[in-house]
C-alpha cells in the first residue's frame, strides 16, 4: 500500500521512534489502515538471539525459510554497531569465509532494515552500520542504498552517513557507481593480497581483473569524493603474512588517504590466524601508512568476520 505526506511521517514515527512491534499499537492511525498494514507489513520479526560478552548475534528466520545473522557490538555505553548482511550467503566464494560456501538470493530492503530495527526494539539503538555481515553489498546495489537511505533519514534511524561503512570484496562496477553517490558513506575493500596472483587463489572475483585495475577505480574514488578508503586485510598464517607481503602491500597504498586495517583471520576452514599482526602493522606505520587492527569479538558464537554462515 502507497502511504504518503503526513501519514508517511506518522508511520516513519511509528516504526523507527516508537519502535512499534505490533500495528494494533499504532492508534494514531485509522482502524481501517492498520488492517490492511497487518496484511502487507507484518512486524514480527522471527529471530534467535545468542550473546557473548558485549556481542550479540541474531539469526533471523525469514518468510521464505531462508536464515541471515546480523551482530550487534556494544563497544561503551556512547557507541553501538550493527553489522549487517545483504545476501543469504555470497556467491563470491573467498576460500577463507564461511557465508561464502553457499548462495541463495539478495535480500530484500525490510529484510535489510529489519536487522537495524530488530537491535533497536529489543536492545539497544545503534549509532553506526557497517555492511559487514553476510554477502557482499554491490551485487545487491540498490537495495543496500535504498537502506543507506531508511538508516539516514531523520525521519527513521536518523544515523550519519559518516558513522555507516560498506565494505566491497573488489566488485569494480559497484565502486564506480558509489563514486558518483552524492553521500558520506565509508568505503572499505577487502584486499588480503597485495599481488594477483595470491589474490586469485584466495579471492575467486580478482581473476577477471588485476589490482592494479581495482587501485585505478579506488584512485578515481579519492579523486571525486575526497574521501578516505579502508583497506582490509585478513593475516593468514604462512599465506598472507609476511614482511614481504607487507612490503609489497605498503608499495600499493598511496598516502594519505589509504588507510590500512589488518584483520585477525578467524578460524572458519584449514588456514590458521598470523602470529605477525604486530609486526606486520610496525611495518606498514614505519611506512607512513596509517593501520589499525581489527578488534575481535563475537568467537564462542561464531559471530566474529566470516564467521556467518548460520551453521545453527
Ligand atoms: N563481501 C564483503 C562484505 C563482507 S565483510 C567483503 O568481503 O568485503 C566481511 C569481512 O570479513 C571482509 O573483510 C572479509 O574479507 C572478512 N572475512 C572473511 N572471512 C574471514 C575470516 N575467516 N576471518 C576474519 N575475517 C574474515
Ligand atoms: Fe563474500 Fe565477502 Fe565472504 Fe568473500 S569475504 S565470500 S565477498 S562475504
């Protein structure tokens, strides 16, 4: 059903301030509406919750049987991320990553929304969204900005563009069209190699590119927006992770706004997690490059990076 001016913003209220669960809640609007709403938007959402310290992982059952996770990370009592998936599963099939053994479909933007809202109503509000989760964001371009726009709105979530991050496993196309988004979104690439040919062994997508064709899109990107880029980088024992690799790596990044944020490697199959992160980040910063380490949460309830794969 179309809903439009002031009953918009009346149901905005309802659902992103009020947080309602249940349309019978929303008495400001006639009967007659919130009969047809139960029909079109149900609010219930099904879903498990399963915590570890601060961290708390969702597995949300959706209506055609298919399961997403979505995490929530309390970092204090100012600060709290919601990681989000944009796909059940990824059809990228990084050899490291649990969500990319399968593939079914996209989601759908409430499946997306739901996420943020489900954390929302029965914990906490977040203050940032990294799309992080399950899938990878720019094969499912629209969807995911038509969310960027719900979790923006001052009318809905109301959160900054600034304190929302997606990150792309290279997708050239995606990057592209985000260049031209006239928005303050944080761009984050997974890189994890710092040469093709390792590249292609552990990232299936960078065999029909190389890195250098990927920097040229990113260079592109700083150009136009002026903006930072993240690059992630998974450290993998006796694979990714030694001071050659951080030498070649450093030779990639173009200062300043090349950032670097090195990723504990989660156990998800046979490879094993670097002893080298602290060596390998004195590396990259006696370099000039600015690198920071990702922190690690979420291991007893498989909820930490590449971890989701709903094996539940
Ligand atoms: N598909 C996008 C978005 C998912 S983000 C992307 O890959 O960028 C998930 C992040 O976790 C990515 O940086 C991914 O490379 C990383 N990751 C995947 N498997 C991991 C593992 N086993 N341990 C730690 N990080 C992992
Ligand atoms: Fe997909 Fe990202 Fe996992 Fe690669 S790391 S399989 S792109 S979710």
């Amino acid at each position: 059903m179309k809903i439009e001016g002031y009953r918009l913003k009346q149901v905005q209220r309802l659902l992103y301030k009020d947080l309602i669960d249940d349309w019978d809640k929303a008495t400001v609007l006639p009967l007659e509406m919130r009969e047809e709403l139960k029909e079109s938007s149900p609010l219930k959402i099904d879903y498990k919750i399963f915590e570890d310290g601060n961290t708390k992982k969702a597995v949300i059952n959706l209506k055609d049987g298919s399961k997403i996770e979505t995490v929530l990370m309390e970092h204090d009592s100012k600060r709290a991320t919601v990681c989000v998936s944009c796909q059940v599963g990824c059809p990228l099939g990084c050899i490291f990553c649990a969500t990319g053994k399968s593939f079914k479909r996209n989601l759908e933007i409430d499946e997306i929304i739901q996420q943020v809202l489900l954390f929302s109503r029965y914990y906490r509000k977040p203050t940032n969204i990294v799309f992080m989760g399950m899938g990878e964001p720019f094969l499912n371009y629209e969807n995911v900005m038509e969310s960027i726009k719900i979790l923006n709105d001052s009318n809905c979530f109301n959160i900054g563009a600034r304190k929302i991050s997606i990150s792309t496993a290279g997708v050239i196309d995606g990057i592209k069209k985000f260049t031209n988004e006239d928005n303050q979104v944080n761009l984050s690439i997974s890189l994890h190699a710092p040469n093709d040919e390792l590249r292609r062994k552990l990232m299936p997508i960078s065999k029909g590119y190389t890195i250098k064709d990927l920097l040229e899109v990113v260079d592109d990107y700083i150009l136009k927006t002026k903006r930072r880029v993240m690059f992630e980088y998974l450290l993998i024992k006796n694979i990714n992770d030694s001071m050659d690799h951080a030498k070649e790596l450093s030779q990639l990044m173009r200062k300043p706004l090349c950032m670097v944020n090195l990723i504990p490697y989660n156990s998800t199959s046979g490879f094993k997690k670097s002893p080298n992160v602290k060596q390998f980040k004195d590396y990259l910063e006696k370099k000039g490059i600015f690198t920071t380490q990702r922190y690690e949460f979420g291991h007893k309830i498989d909820a930490a990076c590449g971890q989701l794969a709903n094996r539940i």
